[in-house]
C-alpha cells in the first residue's frame, strides 16, 4: 500500500471505528480488526513490510487469530459479517488477482461503510519487464480502470504479451513513480463496478491507446500502434456486414 494512503487510513479512524482488511495476508494492515483472507494466520506478512523487516511485530497488530477469517473470498457465500459491519474497508492489491472481483467489490460495499482501494495502475500493468520477461505481474488477471466513483474490470489478454504496440517498453516502469504505478479509490457510502467486455480486435484497440498517449505525453517516439489495428478491425467489421 501507499505509504501516504496507509497514514491517511490511520489518521482518519478512531479508536472504537472498525476496520477489515480484505485479501491482506501478505502484508496485513495492523490496525485492522478482522482480516479476510484464503490464506491461514500463521502464514501472514510473507512479504514483510518496509520499516518492519522479515519478522512481523504481533503485538502491534490489532487482529488476532480469532478475528482472521480464513476462505474463499470469491466462494459468492456471503461473509460473515452484518452489513455496514465496518466503518471502513481495505483492499490493497487483491482484486487483480481474484477470479470473481466483482463479487469482492459487492461485499466491500455490502460490509462496509467507507473505504479504500488500491490496485496496479495500467501503467504498471502495461509494462514490460515488471517481474521478468512479459508484461506486468504473471499472476494478475485482470486490467484495472478507476474512475473517481467507478472501477471497472478487463480481463488480461493473452495476446498483450505479444504485441508490442499494447506494452510500454524495457525500462519505461522504472521512471514511473510510486504514485503512477498505483491505482486507489477512495469511497464512502458505496461505488460502482463493472467488467468491461470486448470483441476480438476491439480489446487490442484498448490496449494500445493507452501506450500510445501516454508515449506522446512524455515525449517517447511513437510506435504507430493502433493505426494498424484500427485498420484491419474495420475491414473485418465491414466483411462481416
């Protein structure tokens, strides 16, 4: 999580305000007071936490393990929890990697009163070489667009790997900073979430944009992406007239 938004969080709550962390396991936030999650108690804070080292202080976490809830979070069961349970929710690099986040984002809001979200920016997602030799982070599926109120899903596409117009290139994520390599939602009440759905080409055309505006704005030389593509997408939509 963002350090900022982490302090934001913290400062924002009170002492009797209740917090869960959705999906927190590999880096719980210790204020909250339940955590839910697939993955068991004991295994939590894989990742450790900068400032914290490899080996996590139990006593400065508020949960416990009679408050970690261990399951699927997208069994499309509804948690055990009461709606509007929580005066807030975190969510902090999760719903990239569920099958269902739709059904996530449902009991997010089911559960809870206020919160916040934070998932890879396009920027990240779209770059070559994140983690190794591909395009963003092996494990995500999904493509993440958040609107001031909205946050909206397209599923990763296999062909983002191989074509090279649809990613920025080698070295592009290393200029990024730490805010441009998130996305975060804040939301009160409740926000809106949908998947985004494309045919064929359609979802190249997608991809490709981004790339190409964001070369442009930073002074990269163009690589002509979507001009090839738009082509041959509109000869085949003509053909199928």
């Amino acid at each position: 999580m963002l350090p900022e938004s982490r302090q934001q969080i913290l400062h924002r709550l009170g002492e009797d305000d209740r917090l869960l962390d959705v999906g927190g396991w590999a880096d719980p936030l210790e204020r909250a007071d339940c955590v839910i999650d697939v993955m068991p108690f004991a295994t939590r804070g894989l990742y450790g936490r900068e400032g914290w080292g490899p080996v996590r202080e139990a006593d400065a976490e508020r949960f416990s393990e009679a408050t970690w809830f261990q399951r699927d979070i997208c069994d499309r069961t509804p948690w055990p929890f009461d709606d509007d349970e929580f005066d807030f929710v975190v969510c902090s690099h999760t719903l990239e990697d569920v099958r269902d986040p739709l059904w996530v984002c449902s009991e997010i809001v089911r559960v809870g009163r206020a919160g916040y979200v934070e998932a890879p920016s396009r920027l990240e997602e779209q770059s070559w070489g994140v983690a190794g030799p591909f395009v963003g982070w092996r494990h995500h599926h999904w493509l993440i667009d958040v609107g001031d109120d909205s946050i909206r899903f397209i599923f990763k596409p296999h062909s983002i790997h191989t074509l090279p117009a649809a990613f920025f290139p080698p070295g592009f994520v290393d200029d990024l900073t730490a805010r441009e390599r998130i996305s975060q939602l804040w939301w009160e009440g409740d926000f809106n979430f949908s998947e985004r759905i494309f045919v064929e080409e359609r979802v190249d055309l997608y991809l490709t944009k981004l790339v190409e505006r964001e070369l442009r704005s930073r002074g990269g030389r163009s690589r002509g992406g979507p001009t090839g593509i738009r082509r041959r997408l509109a000869a085949r939509l003509v053909g199928a007239r």
